[in-house]
C-alpha cells in the first residue's frame, strides 16, 4: 500500500547527493568519495537543522540546547493562558515579535460575549506589551506566519501543534504555552539535541495529486512505527523541485502528525520567488546539506509513485490509497467501523460506514477545503479548476471552502475562482480553523465528511458521542475532494478526472493586512491596562511539591494512544480556555466522564490532611511502607493522577496539562509520552512525567505512594521507588526520562509560574 515511501534501516551519510549506509563499510566508501576522518566524524553537524538549531543555542553546548527564537505566534485559544503565565510571573513586554491571530474561537458563536471579550484582551495586551494583533477571518495562523513572518534560517515557536514553516526554511515547533511563556520571560526552550531523519524526495506528482496525498502516505507509514518521533524531518533530493511551494507548505504542515519535533527542507528558486512576492526578499538564503551530512535515518519519497490517499477514522495514519479503498470497500470500512467502536468505548454509539456504499462505491456526506493544509491557493485554485462545469448536486452533500488568509481570498476573487466555486454550488468562507477541531462545518449524526484538514480525531468534526452523536471525518486532499462532489459525493480520485492542472502565477496583495492588522512591536505602552471579560480568570493558586507523595489514580486509560483531544476536548470547550476552572469542568469528558468528580475528591482529602483532618485508615497504610512507620499527615501531600499508556498525541495545548493540575493532579504515570510537548506541558505545570516498565501493579483507585519524593527529584530519575498502598505496601519503581536543572525546580516548585517567582 505505501510502498511509494522505504525507511532505512539505519543512519546514513549524504555525500554530495549520494547515500552511503553507516555500516562498516562505510569509512572506505566516504574516503574513496574524498573524505578524510575528521569529515567523517563531523557529518552530524553537516545538515540544515544542525545549523539553524546552534545559531539559535545560547547554552554553548551543543548537545544540550537553550534556544532562543525569532518569533511566536499563539491564536485565540491559546493567547490569553500565555499572557496571564507571564502575567503571574513578571512579564513586562514582549522582548520578540509575538503574533496574536483569532482564527479558531473567530466566530464568537458560543458562550455569550467570552469569545470575543478574548479578542478585545488579545488587542490590548498588545497595545500594553508590544504585540501583533490579526483580526477574525483575516488569516489562519500559520499562513500569516508563512506570509509575514518565516524567512530562511529562522526559528519561530507556535502555540499550535503545526507550527510548521519548514518548507520556507524556518525551523518551527509548536509547543504548550508554558513554552512561549518561558521566551516571554527572556528564556531559552531547553532540549537536547535532537535527531535528523532525511526525507528524500524523487519524482515529480502525477495530475490529480497534491500535498495531502503525499502527507498522508508519511503519515500512515511513519506515525505507528515512530520512526521520526522527536527528531528533525529534513527534506532534501531532486524530488523538492518538482513542488510548488504551496504544495510544500501543505505538506510541511502535516510532519506534525508524524510526531517529529520539527522539519526544514532545501530552499530554491520556489522558495526565493514566494518571499519575494510577499515582500520579503531578503529573507532568503539558499539552505542545503553540507557536502557530508550525517542522518539518523532516511525516508525514501518516490513522488512519481503517489496516489490519491485517504486517511479513514479516527487518525491521520489510517491511510490507504483510494484505489485500494474502492477495490476492498467492505473489508476496509468494516474494519474501520470496528476500530471506531474501540477508540470511542460506547456500545450504544457507532458509526456505520459499510451502509454508504453504493453500487460498490462509497457516497460520502460532506467535503471541506480548509485551514493551513488545505485552505492555500494551488489547492482551491486545482479544485475549482475540476469543478467547473459540475456540481455535488442539491441533495445531502455539501462543499465549504475556507481560503487560508483574506490575501489568498482577494486573488481568488480577482481570478474568478470565487465565482467558478459558488457557481459549482460550493460555499465560501471567511479564514477559519474551525473545521480542523470541531468548531466549523460540524456535519449530521452518522455522516462522512472527507476534508483536507489536519486531523480527524474523534470528535475533530465537532460530534459529542457521550451524546449520542457521532460522525466522522476522513482526511483528502482537495483535488480528490472536488472529484468525488464533480461526482455527486461518490468517493473519487482526482487522477480519473481530465483537467488542466494549471495554476496561474500567485499575486499577493497585503492591503488587508496593511488597513487591518496591528502593528506594535517595539511600541508597548506599558502602563496601559489589559481589557479583561468576566471569563478571563487568573490561575489559582497552586503547592509547591511536598517531601512525600500520595497519588490516588484518578482515571485508568488502556487505549494504546491518548489524544490531547481525548484529555480536554476541542470544539465548543475551546471558548472557556481563558478560565481555568471553568474549562476543567470539562477534562476527560468524552474518555472518562467520571474523571472530574474522582479529580475533586482527592481534592478534597488534601484540603482535609491539611487542615489536620486526613483519614486514619489511609495513613494506618502508608505506615507499611518501610521507613514510614512514624509518618503523620503534616509530612504527606496528596494528588491525584492518571494512568494511559500513551498519551498527549496531537495538540500542542497546555490545557490538557493544566486542567488536571488546577483539579489537584501531581503526575501522570504512563508506559511512554506520545509527545515531547505533553511531557513539556507537565513539567511546566507542576506534574511529575513518570513512567513504568512492564505490568501496572496498581488500579483505579488505588493509592500510589512516592516516599522522598522532593529527594528523587535530584536524583538520576532511574530508580524512584513507589508503594501500591493496601493490606500490605506493594512495591514498585517508576522512571523519569532526563530533565534538565531547570524543570526539576520547576517540579519542586509546583508549576512555572511558582519558578519564576522564587
């Protein structure tokens, strides 16, 4: 099925375009090439991440990286938790360009006037603190980044999980806002150096595909194997020339799906002509591999050999060829459908796909074009290019289409796309993220929708199956998407249509942006003061860690993957992200709505210990534990945690952090992190990231004591013992993957916001 796309089976060295295994023949083959041992030895500095990471690392080991950035942008989900960190923890203005965009909570439908009072808050921090400002339905924001912001050699940090500007030469991450807190503060984004896998691209696409044809196959062969999990994906080969710069942005945005920590790609003519067309000349710079680079590994992309994809529900990797769809349709959905019923865990909720099918095709409900991935002019260009002349009908099947910025709407206005695409019957919104999270577009219960968004996790496309309702998404790139409606909404590749795949030179014109955007960087008025609406609330306050640990288990995940999504949900939980409190209410409901009320409950028992009313039952227990028999309560700190095998794939949002801690929780324990920004976004609020190795001794319920844990902390984090609480102290050890000097205060002191203030 992906055979399009061969991993190495290890590292190997890039000499001048050539590839040679790093086996033990590999010395005499790079000296026959004209490599000396020093070359050799040094390969590892030869790639375009390791020098745009040192050129940013002020820690002056290589190694162990302290970056600081070029820029930030967060949107309207994530800006106010970021300001009110920093807030609390002695921010004064903002020392790089921050971008503050509104393109997810823009349509102010939800919760009365919060949505927009976090707009208003947005402007006016910055006016206070120097800040850029983008309106509602101006730009999504990585294409304003891509537009305004990414040059080659830059490093920008995102909010927002696809924080993606690679294929302009910019390395960016998206992380937790703790993170952008931090470079706030005049600190550095610690991490140690990460791994490079090259990326190496041959062949030219065939008419009718387009970036989410290849994203998806990365993604399908990538994600499960972790293949590029927390390293650099480096795009390189002749294969890079043959795309079109939209086509790469759109890819480029999709590597976060793969889990790696960021990518680059080889800069070119394509790259220099799209920053000279939005103004920006001098941001270029030719990127390549040194002539000798070294690379933990190499992901083989024959272009030529792409097909339409799709990514059925509920992830992005649960990819096949749309041929191969059509050709085992039964089997497939039927399979898919079975999949469905695990991942949501309710027996009076399915989602029935095999009942789409139609004379052996599959009929689908509904299409969407839109976001940073699919919302950029190739794509809608292409597809309106197929639909012209046809139509998806006046039935249940509808086409929305959400171009990526307002500069990217005037040049489809002034090409006539706009009204080939209304004249198609296809709806054209304003720029939106709304569709990729569940906030846009949500489609009836039971329906398909095929998208080329980002994601389609469960409930991405906005259902609420602990209501009943449930539909889903399967991720298309937007020529196949405008095939299957030219078809009536029966699922179609765009390679059996005949068109001119074409796209006429971009035009960029900035006057939105110019009569719109507020420009303040540099012009703070400090002594301003910030707007804030009734559901803009400050943190609470939160303990620093106590000597010993009490951990009560919470909630009990045995999914081999936890999203972010499933920990806080998306959609219409977004418009209370400025309230703390208020958005906790909402933490696991859609996985384990029972979480919340257990959460409170150990709340409760920490809120008693410590006004000298703990329980006499429980303590009579951790007095089993060896060296605790003369423990008393004043000694004990209680929490509440989680178990999940894996959690924290997907979204870069702290919430799905800070709402369990705002709940009184003070670790995770799992078997491995998804992410490396989860495990950020624990650290940063104050909750242990610990891990364990081979069967859980414990339970739902049950007590889990970490005696001595402040003195662990300092320790090698290898071998942290713990007690499973009980007739009898079961014990156990957990683990701590490395933390730097930095985030073992940060977990003594109970969250960033208590470091910064000691």
């Amino acid at each position: 099925m992906l055979d399009m796309i061969k991993c190495s089976t290890g590292g190997a060295y890039y000499a001048r375009g050539e590839w040679v295994p790093a086996d033990g023949e590999a010395s005499a083959a790079l000296a026959a090439k004209g490599f000396d041992a020093a070359a050799i030895e040094n390969a590892k500095t030869g790639t375009m991440a390791y020098g745009i990471l040192q050129a940013h690392n002020t820690s002056g080991d290589a190694e162990n990286l302290k970056i600081k950035f070029d820029a930030m942008a967060s949107h309207d989900i994530t800006f106010v938790g970021i300001i009110q960190t920093a807030r609390a923890s002695g921010l004064e203005k903002f020392p790089i360009p921050y971008v503050l965009t509104n393109c997810h909570n823009s349509l102010c439908a939800v919760g009365g006037t919060i949505n927009e009072d976090d707009h208003r808050f947005g402007l006016s921090a910055a006016k206070k603190y120097g800040g850029i400002f983008v309106p509602p339905h101006l730009a999504v924001i990585h294409q304003y980044m891509r537009e305004k912001f990414a040059g080659c050699g830059k490093m920008i940090l995102g909010s927002d999980s696809h924080t993606r500007y690679g294929a302009l030469g910019t390395m960016a991450i998206g992380e937790g806002g703790g993170e952008l807190a931090k470079q706030l503060l005049g600190r550095t984004y610690d991490v140690a150096r990460p791994g490079v896998v090259a990326i190496y691209l041959t062949g030219s696409l065939p008419a009718g595909c387009g970036p989410h044809d290849v994203a998806i196959a990365l993604v399908g062969k990538l994600f499960k194997s972790g293949y590029v999990k927390n390293k650099v994906m480096e795009f390189v080969g002749p294969g890079v020339a043959s795309l079109r710069q939209d086509t790469r942005n759109a890819i480029d945005a999709m590597t976060t799906e793969t889990t790696c920590l960021s990518s680059i790609w080889e800069t070119d003519e394509t790259t220099q002509k799209f920053l000279a067309v939005h103004g920006r000349a001098a941001d270029y710079k030719k990127l390549a591999p040194a002539d000798l680079a070294y690379y933990d590994g190499v992901v083989e992309v024959d272009l030529s050999a792409i097909r339409p994809m799709i990514a059925l529900p509920m992830h992005p990797s649960n990819a096949f060829t749309i041929e191969e769809l059509n050709a085992n349709l039964e089997d497939i959905l039927h399979a898919c459908e079975q999949d469905v019923q695990k991942l949501i865990g309710r027996k009076d909720v399915s989602l029935d796909l095999c009942s789409k099918i139609e004379n052996g095709k599959l009929r689908v409900d509904q299409g969407v074009i839109a976001g940073c991935a699919g919302g950029l002019y190739d794509s809608i260009y292409e597809a309106a290019s197929i639909l012209k002349g046809h139509t998806g009908g006046c039935g249940d099947y509808a086409l929305s289409v959400y171009p990526g910025s307002q500069p990217i709407m005037m040049e489809l206005v002034r090409t006539g796309v706009i009204h080939d695409l209304m004249a198609s019957g296809a709806t054209v919104r304003t720029a939106f993220c709304g569709p990729c999270f569940g906030a846009g577009d949500v489609p009836a219960n039971g329906a398909l929708s095929i998208r080329h968004t980002t994601r389609n996790f469960p409930s991405r496309e906005g259902s609420k199956p602990g209501n009943g309702q449930l539909s889903g998404v399967a991720l298309m790139d937007a020529r196949s998407i405008a095939a299957t409606t030219a078809n009536g909404g029966i699922l179609t590749p765009a390679t059996d249509i005949d068109y001119d795949p074409t796209v006429p030179e971009y035009q960029y014109d900035p006057s939105s942006y110019d009569t719109r955007v507020y420009q303040g960087f540099g012009k703070g008025d400090y002594d301003a003061l910030l707007k804030l609406g009734p559901n803009i609330k400050d943190w609470p306050e939160i303990a620093p860690l106590g000597d010993n640990l009490l951990l009560k288990v919470a909630s009990y995940i045995t999914d081999p993957v936890t999203t972010t999504d499933e920990l806080i949900p998306s959609g219409e939980t977004s418009s209370y992200r400025s309230n703390p409190l208020g958005l906790a209410e909402f933490t696991l409901s859609r996985k384990d709505p029972e979480y919340v009320g257990r959460a409170k409950a150990v709340q409760a028992e920490e809120k008693a210990r410590r006004a000298g009313e703990g329980s006499a039952e429980v303590l009579a227990q951790l007095h089993k534990v060896p060296g605790c028999e003369n423990l008393t309560w004043n000694d004990v700190q209680i929490a509440s945690t989680i178990f999940a095998v894996k959690p924290g794939d997907g979204s870069a949002r702290e919430q799905a952090a800070s709402c369990q801690r705002v709940l009184g929780a003070g670790a995770n324990i799992v078997t491995e992190y998804a992410t490396k920004r989860y495990r950020s976004n624990l650290i940063n609020w104050g909750m242990l990231p610990l891990q364990l190795v081979g069967a859980t001794p414990f339970g739902l319920g049950d007590y889990v004591f970490i005696p001595n844990v402040r003195e662990a902390l300092k320790g090698d984090l290898q071998d942290i013992k713990a007690y499973v609480l009980g007739d009898t102290a079961k014990k156990f050890s957990l683990y701590m993957a490395p933390l730097t000097a930095d985030e073992r205060k940060i977990l003594a002191d109970g969250c960033l916001i208590n470091f910064y203030k000691h």
